[in-house]
C-alpha cells in the first residue's frame, strides 16, 4: 500500500511503536540505547534490535533443534521473497520498511539467522577464528546495518571498528550467559583456548578444575578486550555514527567483572545493574567513546 494512504501509514506507525515497546522486555539495554540516540534513528534501530533479538532467543523459545531452525528458515524465506513483510506481523512490516528506506542487504541478515543456528546445537566453538566469524555475522553485523541506517556514507568507512566492536560484544555475551549454556551443554569458549590451558569442552563443563577455568575465562576475557581496544581506537567521532556502538559501551565493565571473577562468574551476575547500565550508556552518548 502506498504511504499516502492513512490507514497504512497508521499501521506502519503502530508496527515500529510495537518494536520499541517489545524491545523494552526482550533487550532492554539495545531499548535504553535507542532512547539515547538521535531521534531520527530509534524508530528504525528498535526495530532492527527486536530482530535481532528474536533470532538470539530462538533456543530459549524450542524444545529441539528442528523447531528452531524451522523458526529460523522462516525469516530466510521472509528475506528472499519481494513482498514488504506487510502479513508477517507488525516486526517484519516495520523491519522491510527499514531494509527498503535505508537500501539494507537482505543477504546479511540472512546471514544472520544462519549463524544463530549454532545456538540451537551443544558443539563446542572450534576456535577463535571461529568464534570471530560467528560475532561478525551476528554482532558486527548488527552494527554495520546499524551504521548504514545511521550514516550511510560513514559505515564503510567504520566496518573495521564495528567487527571489533561486535566480537567483543559477543564475547561479553557469552560470558553473561556462561551459567546458562553451561547448564545447557553449550560451550562457546573456543576449544583452542580451552586447549592452551589443558581444558576440553567435558573438563569445562564438569567445573571441577578451578585453577585452570580461571585461566580459560582470563584468555577469553582478555580476547574480547583486545578487540574492544581495537574497536575504540578508531570509533566515528559524529553522534550519529556513533549511535549504533553505543550498546557495546556496557561491554568494558562485564568485560573486567569477568576478569575479576574468573571462574566466578558460573554464580555470579556480573552485568550491571539497570541504574548502572543506564548511567554507562548516557555517559558514552556524550564522551562518545567505549
């Protein structure tokens, strides 16, 4: 429907406001960082984010792969076919709005949902070679999209930074979500850092060499770090390229709580709280930094 016609403009009007509010539940710190950049831009990174989101909790949602991958397909399909999303719900209406505003490559996100089929299985990363390529295809990209949403003409220009940015974001996230794919039989620390510290993904899982899980959780720590360093070393120094790097400003201190706890953090809840989490985005949307 043409978006001259109200009743369509209305529709597309409550399909982003349906991202922004469902974001809010599923990823509250993405939601909190939309409501800190350029008004402009948040309508579309919500709904971009609540993509995002709902690959990342396809295993949350499913009992067996297969269920998950069908979910996932779903989208793949969703992305190769012309139509605009309009009879997918009000999350595909407002995210082919986007993907046609905004020129986005349907093969990134596609990308995307591919690599979220991992999460749905118990193998071990192989490496860090591999672990880099998952988060360059789920968190990296999800910042460039970002970046060609935000400044189109800026976003090559930083592909360097958000593939950093995003592997220590990833990173960060495993490392939050340690307890859970632990309890799952999920092991994303890469099996070659494992390895270094004369681990296997059984000797992990089982928990019961605490010298050595500490010095496993400290390489993966560090790992993500040195990217996060690398990541701000060359961030966009306009607010509007900034904007889609501003949830990884919340990366540095999970980062070091993980450094701290180490083997801890199987019991520990190192993300910050909501006032901190809030008070380190706000922060970063004005230094502009990570």
């Amino acid at each position: 429907m043409p978006m001259s016609d109200p009743a369509a403009k209305s529709a597309l009007d409550d399909a982003f406001a349906y991202c922004l509010s469902t974001l809010r539940d599923l990823d509250r710190d993405r939601y909190l960082a939309c409501l800190l950049m350029p008004e402009a831009m948040q309508r579309d990174m919500a709904a971009l984010y609540l993509f995002n989101a709902e690959i990342a909790r396809v295993r949350d949602l499913v009992r067996e792969p297969l269920p998950g991958e069908i979910r996932l397909q779903w989208w793949r399909d969703l992305f190769e076919k012309s139509n605009k999303g309009e009879d997918a719900g009000p999350l595909a209406a407002a995210l082919f709005d986007v993907i046609d505003r905004h020129n986005l490559p349907r093969r990134v996100l596609m990308s995307m949902c591919e690599a979220r089929i991992f999460d749905l299985y118990d193998d071990a990363m192989p490496s860090r070679n591999d672990f880099e390529g998952y988060a360059g295809e789920t968190a990296s990209a999800l910042i460039q999209l970002g970046l060609m949403i935000a400044a189109s003409a800026q976003a090559q220009a930083h592909a360097g930074a958000a593939g950093h940015a995003g592997v220590a974001q990833a990173v960060a996230g495993a490392l939050l979500l340690m307890p859970r794919h632990a309890v799952r039989g999920q092991v994303y620390l890469p099996l070659d850092m494992l390895s270094a510290v004369g681990l296997d993904r059984e000797a992990f899982l089982a928990r019961e060499d605490k010298p050595r899980l500490n010095a496993a959780i400290e390489i993966f720590a560090t790992f993500g770090l040195e990217h996060l360093d690398k990541a701000r070393a060359h961030l966009p120094a306009s607010g509007e390229a900034f904007g889609p790097f501003l949830p990884a400003a919340l990366t540095r201190g999970v980062l070091k709580r993980a450094l701290k706890e180490k083997a801890g953090v199987f019991a520990t809840n190192i993300a910050p709280g909501p006032l901190g989490a809030q008070w380190r985005l706000w922060r970063a949307s004005r230094r502009r930094t990570l």
